[in-house]
C-alpha cells in the first residue's frame, strides 16, 4: 500500500475534526453541548470550544449598587466517562460547603445515557464521601474540635415533607440533571421518547434532583435552564414552571414529582418478572437497556481515535505522537497537584 502524502493525511485529520465538531448539531465538538449550554447560562457571547480535561471559569452576579459581586466558580469536566477521576480535583472540603452538581446528559444518544449518568455520578458521590470523611476526621484531630465550626456532612436533610422521602436515595449536594439536544430527541418515536422520558423522571426524583430538557436553538428552554443554573449558583429564583407531560420538554422542580405520579417502568415488549432485579433503580435500568442496549463508550472512543488506526500508520509520527501523550500525562499530574492546592473564594 502506497504511503499517504502530508496533504492527504491532513486533509484526513481536517475532516475527521469537522466531522467531530458538526455531529449532532451543537457547538462544541459533537458532545453533550454543555459548553454551549454553560456560555448561555453565563451570558457570553463566543463560540463554544471543546472541553479538554477538566477545565475552569467562573460566573459573577452583583447583588446591587456598591455592593461585592457573588462570584460562582465552575468547573467543567470534557471526555464523557473516560476522565471521571478528574473530579477529584473540584470537589474539595472547602468546596463541598456550596457545592452542586449538574450533569448534562446527550438526549440524542440513549444508548450511552445511563451508563454515563452512572459513572459520572458514582464518581461524584465517591469523592464527596471521601473528601467529608476525611475532613471530619482531621477536624476531630485537632485540639479543642469541639468549638471549631463543623464540617458539613454530605448527607442531604429533606424537609419532612418531601415527596417518597423514605423511599429514594438524594445525592449528597444539589443536583441539576440536563437533558441536552431536545431538537434531536423529539424526533424519536414516541414511545422510545416516553422510556427516555420516565426513566429520566424516575432518576431525578430517586437522586431527589431537578431535571430539564433544553436545546441551545430555543430560547424559551434555554432561559428556563438558565433560571436552574442562576438557582444553584447564585440562590436565585428557579421559576415555578413544571412541565411533566412526555410529548413536551420536561421542566421539573426537585420535590414536584414522586413515583406515584410517573408510575411503574414502560414495558410494551418486556416481561418485568422475567427481570431479575434487586431493587427499583435496578429494574427501571434493566427495562431501560431492554429498549436501548447500552454502548460502551470508552471502546467506541478507540475506534474512533485516527492516530490508534493502523491505515494510517507512520513510524517517526507515531513515535512522536507517544511522547507527546507521555508529555500530556506528566502536565495532567503536574496540574492536579497544583489545582488541589488552590483555596479558591467560596
């Protein structure tokens, strides 16, 4: 096989980029359109860009005349699932007294929603459990712990009231879960939009989250999404729309919602006592993959990565290419170590 020239081999890597950036319809390189999503929320007018590792901005609010600016600091995790170890570096015992989670999920691709919404989320639990532990702990160390301020425990209280309050398992901070691309999924079939749509709901109310469906080409979602972001970050009001009708974008509150009202799991072709489940999240995960069997995105990401393709082999490029990625997980580390030992304003 003759070897590529220069051109055609960069001519390859052009379009593949291309093809990366325009998939699915958003901005920011064929993912989730979080960074789209985020730039809206924070009234910024640029073009969204990849996100590459964990990156970092902020979001300021002025209360009033003369008065300090709340200052919102972000942190946003790119590379789907395969970099979810990076949340280490956010979630912190200084951040954990303010912090909240929210977690954009590619409605365009139900076959790798649940499994990214599971591993991103035991990550993050993970790490908040971690880092309060830990910082108990030490606190207990120290001499006269007993007239310190306490650390704050991960375990969300619920008001009394709180719809299935015995029944669901709240995530340790608020969490904000983002149905992104709804100009896409409202294309699908209707029945597949209804499983997508009640096991989302079930999800939410079971982490006791919000949940929204937006699209970065509709203003009116995007400034109803933008009124949950203002709400967690800056303890504005979230509005009082709710909207839990499957044939329309889902716009729920955390607390407005409760098992009784989304009901038992969707199963048109599927025997629910032929599945072998150990609790309710368990069997509303089985029937969801029944209907859409899923992906697993870290392979797909190989296949997909160009430079691991043998067709396009080149020895001294190859070797080059190694070093570099050797390079890049030097700085990874180098910058973890540096980023953990930032105090930032809370």
């Amino acid at each position: 096989m003759p070897k590529l020239s220069s051109d055609t081999l960069w001519e390859l890597s052009a379009a593949e980029i291309h093809s990366r950036e325009t998939e699915g319809g958003e901005e920011d390189g064929g993912e989730t359109g979080k960074t789209s999503i985020l730039l809206r929320c924070l009234d910024r007018d640029e073009p969204a860009k990849p996100t590459l590792a964990l990156e970092y901005t902020f979001g300021r609010r002025a209360r009033g005349h003369n008065t300090p600016k709340d200052i919102a600091h972000l942190w946003e995790l790119g590379g789907g699932t395969s970099l979810s170890d990076l949340v280490q570096i956010p979630i912190t015992p200084v951040s954990i007294r303010s912090l909240s989670v929210i977690l954009i999920l590619d409605l365009s691709k139900p076959g790798a929603l649940w499994g990214t919404m599971e591993k991103l989320l035991q990550a993050a639990r993970a790490q908040l459990e971690k880092v309060s532990s830990k910082a108990q702990q030490a606190q207990k160390a120290k001499p006269g712990a007993k007239h310190q301020m306490p650390v704050p425990s991960v375990a969300r209280v619920l008001p009394k009231d709180y719809p299935d309050r015995e029944l669901i398992s709240p995530f340790p901070v608020p969490l904000l879960i983002i149905g992104s691309k709804y100009d896409l999924f409202q294309e699908f079939d209707s029945d597949k939009r209804k499983v997508v749509g009640k096991t989302l709901r079930f999800l939410a109310h079971y982490y006791a989250a919000s949940l929204i469906f937006t699209s970065f080409k509709s203003e009116n979602l995007m400034s109803k999404t933008k009124s949950f972001f203002s709400h967690l970050a800056f303890g504005l009001d979230r509005g009082k729309t709710v909207s839990c009708d499957s044939t329309k974008p889902l716009i729920i509150p955390a607390g407005s919602d409760s098992f009784s009202q989304i009901g038992s799991p969707p199963t048109t072709d599927v025997d629910i006592t032929s599945l072998h489940a150990k609790n309710p999240k368990d069997l509303w995960k089985k029937v969801y993959e029944r209907v859409f069997p899923q992906e697993n995105t870290s392979e797909q990401k190989e296949l997909k990565d160009p430079a691991k393709d043998p067709q396009y082999s080149e020895p001294q490029i190859d070797a080059m290419r190694a070093q570099k990625d050797q390079e890049l997980d030097q700085y990874k580390r180098n910058a973890a170590k540096s980023w953990k030992g930032l105090e930032l304003e809370t």
